[in-house]
C-alpha cells in the first residue's frame, strides 16, 4: 500500500528574475514534477510579509509542497532527479539552485481539522 510523503521545498529566484522565476515555476515546473512517479499535487507559497516574528528566518521567500503517494520512496526521487535538465523537466536560470533547500516529510499523525475538535474554545 502506498505511503504519502509531503516533499517541502523551499527556493529563491535568482536577483532580478523574480516575475519569470514565478511563471516558470508556476507553469513549467510544476505540472513537469507532477509527471514523476509518485508525486499528486502541488501548492506553492510565499513568505508572509506580516505575521513573522521580526527575527524568523527570511532566507528563502518561497515555499512549494508536493504531496507523493508510493510505495517506493527512492524510486519516486530517482525518477523525479533524472528528469531534471531534459525535455521532461526544463531547468531555468531564474531560479537560485545555490540556495534551495528541499527535505522528505512523512505523516507521524492523521490530519485534524478545526471543525472536528469537539471541545469548547479556551478563553482567551
């Protein structure tokens, strides 16, 4: 059966390319991840820019999260990694490479939603 992993990636755009690094991003790279073995959606993010803590980490602007389903995790990334740089998987120079950071996450508990928590709401 397979097991579900969130891919979490965080990236910045190259200085001056930010416009391009987002549709490129946005239209190229995504659905061309989403075709490697495994992977079944996508959702991308930007850092807030109220809301952090004046010293929270700002050293990437961008967040993506890819939700995998397998039974192979490995082979679900060997697959995504020899996509990279062919025709399956078009790379661009908008995107800074040097300071991306991309770690595998698995659930350790079933999701809670808000709305199923039957129990009244401390006061504040």
């Amino acid at each position: 059966m397979a097991k579900k992993y969130t891919f979490v990636v965080l990236t910045n755009p190259t200085p001056g390319k930010e416009e391009e690094f987002n549709r490129w991003y946005n239209e190229q790279h995504i659905p061309d991840v989403l075709q490697a073995r495994g992977f079944v959606a996508a959702q991308r993010f930007r850092l807030a820019d109220q809301g952090n803590a004046p010293d929270a980490d700002r050293s990437h602007k961008y967040l993506a999260l890819y939700e995998i389903e397998t039974d192979d995790i490995e082979a679900s990334l060997k697959d995504l990694m020899s996509r990279r740089g062919t025709a399956d998987m078009i790379m661009s120079d908008a995107i800074d490479l040097k300071s991306a950071s991309a770690r595998i996450f698995e659930p350790v508990a079933e999701k809670v939603n808000a709305k199923d928590v039957a129990r009244p709401r401390r006061a504040a």
